[in-house]
C-alpha cells in the first residue's frame, strides 16, 4: 500500500512514522521546512497533562500517548517529555476543575488536591485567591516540540519513509482507483492519503466547508528576579482560569525565561498565507495582566514572543475520519490548541485506520461526521 501523508507537523510526524514502522511505503509532503514554527510545532515547549480539562475520555489517549512518547525517545536516544508535576487552578464551579476531578477518580491518577495554605507556602511563583481550588497532577509535565518532530520524522526516514520539505501539495481528490495529489502542477497517485494540514486543512479540502477554521495563540517568554524559583523541579506547568482569564506557564526549560501563554485563541485567520506571526502590544495586553496579577517574581516585559496557529473545531475536540464518500482520504485536525501531547497516540490510531484495522483506543467519539456538512456550511452537532 502507497500513503501520502500531507502536512508534517505533530500529526503527521507521528503518524509517518508508525507507518513506516509497520512497513507501509510512506511518502510524506510538507509546505514549510520540517519541523517549523508558523502550525502547532513551534515555541520551544508544549504542556503534557494527563487529569484533562477537556475531558476523561482523552485519558486513554494521554497514557498510551505516554508510553510511545517514551518510545520515541528510546528509538531516537532523545529526551523529550520531562514529567515535573502540574497544576491546574480555578474555581470549585469551574467546568475545567470538573473535568480534570473526573479524570483523576475515572482513571486513578496520582494527584494531591493542595490546600490553599500549603499551595502559596510550596509555589509562591503564584498568588491564590483563598476560594481557589489548586490540584497538583504528577503524570504532567512538558514536551519538546521540535525536537519530538524531528525526531519522528528522522526515525520514520531510517525506517523507509520518504519526506518531502518545502513541497506544498496543491490540491487533493479521490477519483476513479486512486487518491491523487497535485504538486508542482503534476498528479501524482496513491492508494490512500492521510491529511494533516492543522490550520490549512480548510484551504486545502473546501468540502469541510468552513468547519475547521485556523486561529493564532500566542506565547510569550519573560525573564525572572530568581530563575532557579522557576525551575522544573520547582515550578510545575500549570494551567489556570481566574477572573475569566485562560493561563498556562511552563517552567524555565533552558534556564533564563519561563513561557506564559493565553489559552483563549486570538479571532479567525482567514488567509492563513498571510499570516502574520509578530504579535502586537494590543494582543499581550490579557498575558501582562496575568503575568502582573497571578504570578509573582517575573519581569513584566517579554524578552520574547511568537504567535503560531492550529485549527479548531466548533466543539473544540479533534476530528478522525472520511470525508462521506472519500474513503481514500482520511482527515485528522481541528486540535484546537490542545493537541500536541495526543499526537503518537493520533499517529498510531492513523496508521491503524490507513491500514483497515480497528483502532487501538476508542476515538468515535471524534468522528469527523459530528460536523454536518450542508450547503458549503458546516456545523456541530
Ligand atoms: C501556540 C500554541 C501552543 C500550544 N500549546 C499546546 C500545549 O501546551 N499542549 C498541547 O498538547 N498542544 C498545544 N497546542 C496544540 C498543538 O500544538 C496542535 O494541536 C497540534 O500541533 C496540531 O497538530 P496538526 O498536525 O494538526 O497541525 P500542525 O502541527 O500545525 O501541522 C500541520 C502541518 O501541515 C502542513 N501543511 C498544511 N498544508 C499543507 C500543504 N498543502 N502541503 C504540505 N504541507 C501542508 C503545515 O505546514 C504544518 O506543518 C498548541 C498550539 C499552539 C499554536
């Protein structure tokens, strides 16, 4: 069997190489250089958190997403997920800290559940608000993005797959006994294509009709009095909603800046190539203020910043399957900020899919038909 893999970001890293490892031919195509920042792969760290506030049923995903990532690092002698421990913090009515309780009792994960006190004697890094609830969640941690890409794909190329940087596939379609692609004007024929454009799929597959649509996040880096305070061993990722704003920090991953970013992605993109990754004074107006109200002991001014885009859904869950009637095309997105730790249990379920295999893990609850598609307009159901 011929793959096509479009769009080698965390996805499609992740999928071609476990392609590859099943010793499918694996021919994968990418607009940009590998590895770079402009999708959902730059800005030096992504959170790894297991008690998950977008939902327990994202938790089988998360363990087996664990174990390949630990794969991954054996087979390419790399370190890329460091578990330091994470906090999620809010209020008790707060939907996420529902969710995250709910996925620690379903699935029994490590956790503490601080009081107030012990939290601002262990983590001054932060200021609590005494009706606050802060969970600290020992399977969390961050990743290396980058480097987990490269990784993925350098493995997938030792292992037969060939990939393609700077080769923008232009259009896809499945017709007659094939799928085709069209680069440089030319068409090219395989058996099955698997799409993970992130925020260019709607772009590049008008049949999703508007329904995943590209926004910008934005991260910032800034400089501490004390960067040892800031360390992983002391400072876990965290993530937070106070006073209606949407926060998650880092830790110090190289030892001079710690990365705060805003979860609330910025308006829609509409041309995603004209994207615009400088982020101006008026979009870091929400992170300054909770740089200046939540956390203690950082600069109040970045020394560094980047924005980067991913695809989103109405619902905010991802999407895994056909377009109706396009069997050969599988479409993986709409990760909606919160996809990088997923990818190798993503991969692995693409692979099995491309290959006609029950998925490992139960993922219809993704499926891409929630989204109705009428009349060039999609929605959720
Ligand atoms: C700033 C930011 C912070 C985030 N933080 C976290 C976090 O802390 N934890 C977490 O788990 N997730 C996080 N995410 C989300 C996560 O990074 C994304 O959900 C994930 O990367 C999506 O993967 P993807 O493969 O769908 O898209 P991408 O990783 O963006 O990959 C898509 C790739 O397809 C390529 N492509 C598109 N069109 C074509 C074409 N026509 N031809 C060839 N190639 C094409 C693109 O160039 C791109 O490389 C964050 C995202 C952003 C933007």
């Amino acid at each position: 069997m011929k793959v096509a893999i479009v769009g080698l970001g965390a996805m499609g890293s992740m999928a071609a190489w476990q392609l590859a490892q099943a010793g499918v031919h694996v021919e994968g195509y990418e607009q940009f250089g590998l590895a770079h920042a402009r999708g959902g792969v730059g800005g030096e760290s992504r959170l790894f958190r297991t008690a998950y506030k977008e939902g327990p049923q994202y938790v089988p995903l998360l363990k087996r997403s664990r174990q390949l990532w630990r794969e991954l690092e054996s087979q390419t002698a790399s370190n890329l997920l460091q578990l330091n421990g994470g906090l999620t913090i809010g209020h008790p009515g707060d939907e996420a800290i529902a969710k995250v309780l709910e996925s620690i009792q379903q699935f029994d994960i490590e956790h503490q559940v601080l009081d107030i006190e012990d939290a601002r004697q262990r983590f001054p890094q932060h200021r609590f608000d005494p009706q606050e609830v802060v969970i600290l969640d020992r399977e969390s941690g961050f990743l290396r993005p980058e480097l987990a890409v490269s990784a993925a794909l350098r493995r997938a190329t030792d292992l037969g797959a060939n990939l393609h940087g700077h080769t923008r596939v232009e259009a896809i379609e499945q017709r007659g006994d094939g799928a085709w692609l069209r680069i440089d004007g030319s068409e090219r024929r395989f058996d099955k294509v698997l799409v993970t454009a992130g925020a260019w799929v709607d772009h590049l597959l008008p049949q999703l009709g508007g329904s995943l649509y590209a926004r910008k996040l934005i991260l910032s880096w800034f400089p501490a009095r004390d960067i040892a305070a800031f360390a992983p061993e002391r400072f876990p990722i965290f993530t937070r909603r106070s006073q209606g704003y949407f926060s998650f920090g880092v830790p110090s991953v190289e030892g001079s800046m710690v990365k705060i970013g805003i979860s609330t992605p910025g308006p829609v993109v509409e041309d995603v190539n004209a994207f615009d990754s400088q982020i101006s004074e008026h979009e870091l107006a929400e992170t300054r203020h909770v740089i200046h109200t939540f956390l203690s002991g950082l600069d109040p001014d970045p020394v560094r910043t980047s924005g980067h885009l991913d695809a989103f859904s109405p619902d905010r869950h991802c999407v895994i399957g056909h377009l109706p009637g396009e069997d050969r095309l599988l479409v993986i997105g709409g990760f909606s900020g919160h996809g990088f730790k997923l990818a190798p249990a993503i991969g692995e379920i693409a692979c099995q899919l491309l290959r006609e295999q029950a998925p490992g893990l139960a993922v219809g609850e993704f499926a891409l038909e929630r989204l109705a598609i009428c009349n060039g307009s999609a929605h959720a159901l």
